[in-house]
C-alpha cells in the first residue's frame, strides 16, 4: 500500500500539496473516529469510582457533539479536496499522455498497441481517477486507527498490547499472500480487459469487411468469447480470493477472542483494573476492524496498482527526438531529397539496407517493385515516422533529424491510400490542410481537386458532416477530399502512395486530375502502381528485398534484361505484379 501511495503521490505533480493535506485531515479523521471510545472509558473509570457529578455527563455531552462535528468536518474537508485533486491530477495526466503520444514514433500506433493504449486512456484512467484518492485516504484512516487502538491496549497492559501486536502480525503475514495472488491476478485481469478493448475496436473498425465476407457469426463468437473469458478471469479473481479472506476473518475472530480470554485473565490475577476490562469491552468486538476494512479493499488497490504499472509502461515508451533546432532553409543548392546509406529495421528485422539516391527539387522519383520490398518503408522514413538506424536522410541539405518535426511536416504532404476523415464537417475536414486558410481557399482547392460538384450535391454542402472514417461517402470521394487537403497545405514535397484497389473509370480520371492538380510545381515520392506514372517518372527505383535493384527511367530500364523489364512485361501480359496503365 505504501508503495502505491508513494507512487502516486510522486506522479501527482503540482495536486501534491493539495493531496497531502486531504491526507492529513484524513488522519485526523481517523484519530477522531476512536475519540468516542476514549470518552466511553472516561465516563465508566468515573462512574466506576463514584465520581459521577451532573456536570459530567454534559461535558460528556458537549465532547461527543465536539468529536462529530470535527470528525464530519475532517471529512469533509479530505474528501473535497482529495475527489478535486483526483479528477485534476488525471484531467493532466491524460493530456500529457497526449501529448506523449504525439511524440511517438508512428511503429508504436502500427504495432498492435492501439487497444493498450485506449484502455489505459480509459478504464486504466477512469479506475484510477475514481478510486484513488479516497481509498488511499479511507487505507490511511484505517491504519491510524488500527495504530491507536493498539496503543490503547499497551497503556491498558502491556500483554494485551503484545498480545493484540502478534494478532496484527499474523494478520499482515496472511495479508501479504493475499496480495501477491491479488497482484498476479490483477495483472492478468487487465491485460484480458486490454485484449477485450483490442476485439472490440478490431470489429467496429471492421464491421464492413466482417459483413462483405459473412463473417458476423464467426466475429460475433470471438468477440463473444472474450467478453466470456473476461468473465471468467473476473470470477477467478474473486474466488481466488475467497479463502485469503476467510482466512483472515478466522484470524480477526481468534484475536478478538484471544484478547478478551486474557483480559478476563489478567482481571482475575489482579493485574487488570476492573475499569480497563470495561473499556476493553467496548471496543474489543472491533479491535481488528480498521484492518479487516483495509484488507476488504486490498482487491481495489491491487487492481490500481496494475493500472498504474500499465499507465506508467505506455509513458515510459520512448518519444521521437523532437530537439532539432535548423529549420529548412527556403532555397538550397543541395537537392531536395537525399537518402544516404539508409539502414531501417523493424525492431531486429532489417528491411532496408544502404539505400542512396537523390530527389532534385520539382522532381519525379518513382518506387517500384514487389510487395514488401521496402518501398513504403522508404516513404515513411522520409516523413520521420521512424528514425533510421543508420546513414541520414536529408532535405535540402539538411538532416531530418536536426528539423524540428513541425517544420518538416510543413514541407511534407502525403496521400494515402487510405483516407481518414474526422467526424466533423466537410469544411473542417478540408481546412486541416492549413487552418488559416479562408473560406475561398478552401473552396478553390475543393475546386482543384475535382470535389466541389459532389459536395455541393450533399444536403449542407461543405456544412456537412461526414459519418467517423468518411462512412458516408464513396471510396474515390473520399481520396479526393483527402488530395484537397493537402492542396490547400500547398507543402513542396509530396509523398503519394497510389491507389492499388480499382475504382470506377470516372472516379479515376477524376482522382488523377486531382493529383495532376497537386503535384503540379512540386518534388515527388511516388509509390507507383500506374505505368502510366512510372512512365512519366524523372527517375525510377526498382526496391527489391530493401535494396535497389536497379535504377534509371523508364526507357534506361527498359534496355536492360533485368527486373524491371520483367515486370513491365508481365505487367503488360496482365500477369502478377501489375502496374496499372
Ligand atoms: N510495422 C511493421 N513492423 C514490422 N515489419 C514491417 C512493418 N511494416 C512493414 N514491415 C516489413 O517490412 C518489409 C517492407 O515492407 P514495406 O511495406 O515497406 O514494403 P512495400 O514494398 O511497401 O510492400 P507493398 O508494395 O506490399 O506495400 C516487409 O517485409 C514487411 O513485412
């Protein structure tokens, strides 16, 4: 417990102070809930004696209302503190791990990690935010309570006092193994919640292929499964705690039991003042209750801890270096583009190896080559989604790493094959390009980019909202929203990942004079599947197994028997690897 306190209050940042005061009236409040006993006492050594004056039992009287009002006022004040120091706390938590995410290299989101990362955002956040504060608050009551009534009982005799100490201690022994169960447990049960949150997002995502290939059963069943499992886990986790909490109840009985046979005992040997042995009646049916309410709770901490260890995982990834301080000069007579002696790995696997050329400004250069040969690869190291494992990459003249990323993303556009719009207005969704761009601006570039007729068409024209992912509007509608976007960016480099999936020929032409629109002045990285394209290209990379194969133009490449030859022509026989005419 002390060990989760100590890590949240070092995470607690600037809520610090605020938090250690709810703490403080937090033991006042603790101390305060065993002040009736001690007037319970007083009043029964006095009656016992014979001192009995009126006045008495008004003081008496007073001291008790005096002990409540505080006592309520203790936790009151704890209370209000400690929920607004929670929801704060955790209100900047969230947005610096936002902010955390931001910086991330673009393999953490690919690899696997997205239901991770929406379940700490969420359930890890949320049970924490929740339960925090005033469980650590009630565990801190608890324990100074537990404390004071044992000091109780050493000032009644030291016996009782040493008696009731090894009954705490048998008590923390069992109490350990609860919570090394609880903590396995607890783990397990989170990561199942992660897995959960993954099978969930996975068929939201894509309910639309579940459903093209009559897949609803089978994903319905694995998701089913899931929350079945989650079920399960959580049963388990309570049943495995069962008999730890038993046990720990046959322990609270016998001590309390133990405690009264020796009080009795030690009356009965003279060494007990009759007036001790009342007061220890008073209390001694819930002498071990402070702990018996902690360890009731001991469920609720564990799973705090894992979510803290799970909240702590994702902030300790390692950002991308984001220090670069040499912005991109405005002219250079370096060229636009250089990659030199490239080496990338995914994780241990290298996928790249020594890859070298260069990209003049206002330039054409062409990818080509089979699938998974490292072409996409290439283009994402460009707009630093990763960081290369050796050699540099450089924008006129400049190594990206030293270019503050914003910089470098100002200069870099990319058009995906796939298209994500944000469940927002077209207008919006367009004006991320550059949201200083005015109305006409916009308009004009929806204009270039072949999207203005279909828009207009739509209920509110630009005012209309378009459905999470662009649901609403068709696949060729939605590249053209997307090449718009990045029109109205006007940045000098783009990166274009050419659509592979067939649309519609109007749809084409229309996306093609879009791109035609966008790359028009500018220096380009293209992943090309048109030979149409490839043709066109100033210079073409053939990227076989993460190295050029072969490089030069189309009619260069064409006079050598080599790959890319072969390609084309299979190509042109429509056999296999195809780029599109
Ligand atoms: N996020 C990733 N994690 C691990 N390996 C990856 C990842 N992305 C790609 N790879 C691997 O890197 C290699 C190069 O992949 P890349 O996507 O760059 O090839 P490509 O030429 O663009 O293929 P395609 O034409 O099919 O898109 C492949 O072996 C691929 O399996």
């Amino acid at each position: 417990m002390t060990a989760l306190m100590k890590r949240i209050f070092m995470a607690s940042g600037k809520y610090k102070t605020r938090i250690a005061v709810a703490f403080v009236f937090s033991f006042l409040k603790g101390m305060l809930k065993n002040a009736p006993i001690g007037l319970g006492f007083v009043v029964l050594a006095a009656f016992y004696h014979g001192y009995a004056p009126p006045q008495l039992c008004l003081w008496i009287g007073l001291g008790l209302i005096f002990i409540l009002l505080l006592q309520m006022l203790c936790q009151n004040l704890s209370d209000r503190l400690q929920s607004a120091a929670g929801f704060l706390l955790f209100a900047d938590k969230r947005m610096e791990l936002g902010a955390h995410l931001r910086n991330m290299p673009m393999g953490y989101f690919t690899e696997g990690n997205i239901g991770k990362i929406s379940s700490v955002l969420s359930t890890d956040m949320v049970f924490i935010e929740e339960n925090c504060m005033d469980v650590l608050a009630d565990m801190m009551s608890y324990v100074f309570s537990q404390v004071i009534l044992i000091i109780f009982l050493f000032f009644f005799n030291p016996w009782l006092g040493l008696a009731s100490l090894i009954v705490v201690l048998l008590i923390l022994l069992l109490g350990r193994g609860l919570k090394k169960e609880a903590l396995t447990d607890s783990a397990v049960r989170q990561t199942q919640l992660e897995d959960l949150t993954e099978s969930v997002l996975d068929f939201t995502e894509g309910i639309g292929i579940i459903k093209t290939y009559n897949l609803l059963g089978e994903k319905s069943k694995t998701l089913s499964n899931s929350f079945r499992e989650f079920c399960r886990t959580s049963l388990e986790f309570e049943e495995n705690h069962t008999p730890w909490q038993r046990g720990l109840n046959l322990i609270y009985g016998f001590g309390v039991v133990v405690i009264l046979c020796l009080s009795l005992f030690l009356y009965f040997k003279g060494q007990l003042d009759v007036t001790y042995l009342l007061g220890i009646m008073l209390f001694v049916f819930d002498l071990f209750g402070p702990l018996k309410a902690l360890y009731g709770q001991s469920a609720r901490l564990t799973v705090m801890n894992s979510c803290m260890d799970r909240i702590e995982e994702v902030f300790a990834q390692q950002e991308l270096p984001d220090d670069g301080t040499h912005c991109i000069p405005e002219s250079s007579s370096a060229p636009q583009v250089q990659f030199e002696q490239v080496s990338f790995a995914y994780g241990e696997q290298e996928v790249l190896h020594h890859i070298s050329f260069n990209l003049e400004a206002n330039q054409m250069l062409a990818l080509v080559g089979p699938s998974g040969g490292g072409k996409s690869t290439i283009a994402s190291l460009l707009a630093r989604f990763w960081d290369v494992k050796s050699g540099r990459i450089l924008v006129r003249g400049q190594d990206i790493r030293t270019i503050p990323l914003s910089n470098l993303m100002d200069h870099i556009s990319m058009v995906f094959q796939r298209v994500y719009l944000f469940q927002d207005t077209i207008y919006n969704n367009l004006r991320m390009g550059r949201p200083s761009a005015s109305r006409e601006e916009v308009i004009e570039a929806a204009k270039k980019a072949r999207c203005y007729d279909f828009i207009m068409a739509l209920p509110q024209g630009f005012d209309t909202l378009v459905g999470e992912g662009g649901a609403s509007l068709s696949g060729g509608e939605q590249q053209r929203l997307s090449i718009a976007r990045c029109i109205l960016k006007d940045a000098p480099i783009i990166i274009l990942d050419e659509a592979t999936a067939s649309v519609d020929a109007d749809n084409e032409s229309y996306i093609q004079q879009a791109i035609n629109e966008l790359c028009q002045g500018k220096t380009l990285l293209v992943i090309a599947h048109r030979l149409n394209t490839i043709r066109h290209a100033d210079k073409i990379l053939v990227i076989a197994d993460g190295t050029i194969a072969e490089q030069g133009t189309h009619e260069e490449l064409m006079q050598r028997d080599g790959l890319y030859k072969h390609f084309v022509t299979v190509r042109e026989t429509n056999q296999g690897w195809s780029p599109r005419k």
